[in-house]
C-alpha cells in the first residue's frame, strides 16, 4: 500500500511539472526570465511521502532604502520579481529598467549639496554565474518634480524628465512624486 501511494505520488508531481511546461501562456502575464523548480519530500507521521513542486528562486529584486536624516540609510522596501508577478498590473521591474535604460546618462563627477533622498539597488540574478547588483542614489530636485539619480559604480548622472521622473519615483516609492516634501 505504501508502495501504491508512493508511485501515486511521483506521477502526480511529473503531471504538474509536464503541464507546467506547457508552450500555452496567458498574453496578459509575463513569465520570469528564470525559474527554478525543486521538489520537495515531506515524511508525515504516517509515514506517507507527500511531493511538493516549489519556486525557489528570485531573479530580480530592488533594494530600496531611504535617508534617515543623518549620515545613513534606512531599509524601506524590498521589490522582487515573484511580488512582481503576483500584482495584478506586473509591469514594475519592466518599467523601471526600461525608464534606466532609455535615460540620457552623462559621464560626470557630481558632487550634491545634500545627501540622497533614496537609495536603490538593483539585483540581477538571472545569470547563475555571476550576480548584476547596481546601485543608484536618488534626489528630488528642489521644485519636487524631476528626479536626479547618480550610478555609484560608474561616473553617471541624470536629471530625468518629469514624466518618467513621477513614474520611477511612484514605482519605487509608492506615492506620487508632487506628494514628497524636500527638506533642506
């Protein structure tokens, strides 16, 4: 009988993991780029084996954090892909690489009369070799509505036009940009 329920078990974990790959997709999700599936053993008291198909791995994710009125940075909110996929309108990562992507980056050395208002890191986990990770610092320009970012890894900077600016910033921060008070 334990046999039974045993084999029972595995074809019902192959079942899930062949319609899983199916070639159907829905045009309204997007898929992540990467998705790794593990299964997963549990012994119950009965000793019946129960399989699991589980996602394991986040591909994407950004950190962001914001300043703590000192000389430091508090932790405010994490994006993930998966918190991505699950939202009904799961453009989020999409747009926010595609508003850094298309910005007009200039090579300069900046130096602000005040800390960022944010900072954010991206995470790029979908090459398993080597992790993407970029940080950028963000501030509100003094009339509230462009944003400046700066990448710390390379010499760039950016002042982002106001649509794009109250976009990113509604993304990352969740309110809209006309809402921030800047405090000098």
């Amino acid at each position: 009988m334990k046999t039974y329920k045993t084999s029972i078990g595995c074809m019902t974990a192959f079942l899930l993991l062949i319609a899983g790959c199916s070639d159907k997709t829905d045009e309204n999700i997007e898929a992540p780029d990467i998705v790794n599936i593990d299964t997963v053993e549990e012994k119950a008291e009965d000793d019946e084996i129960y399989t699991a198909v589980l996602t394991s791995e986040i591909t994407r994710e950004i950190i962001i954090d914001i300043h703590d009125g000192e000389d430091g940075y508090s932790a405010f909110r994490m994006l993930t892909e998966t918190d991505d996929l699950e939202r009904s309108k799961p453009k989020v990562f999409k747009k926010v690489w595609e508003i850094l992507d298309n910005a007009n980056w200039e090579t300069a050395e900046v130096s602000m009369s005040r800390s960022a208002d944010f900072r954010f890191e991206t995470i790029d986990n979908r090459n398993k070799e080597k992790q993407v990770s970029t940080t950028y610092y963000l501030w509100i320009s003094p009339g509230g509505k462009k944003v400046e970012l700066v990448n710390d890894s390379k010499p760039l900077y950016v002042q982002l036009n106001e649509s794009d600016s109250e976009t990113l910033y509604k993304l990352l921060v969740g309110e809209n940009l006309s809402d921030h008070v800047v405090i000098e």
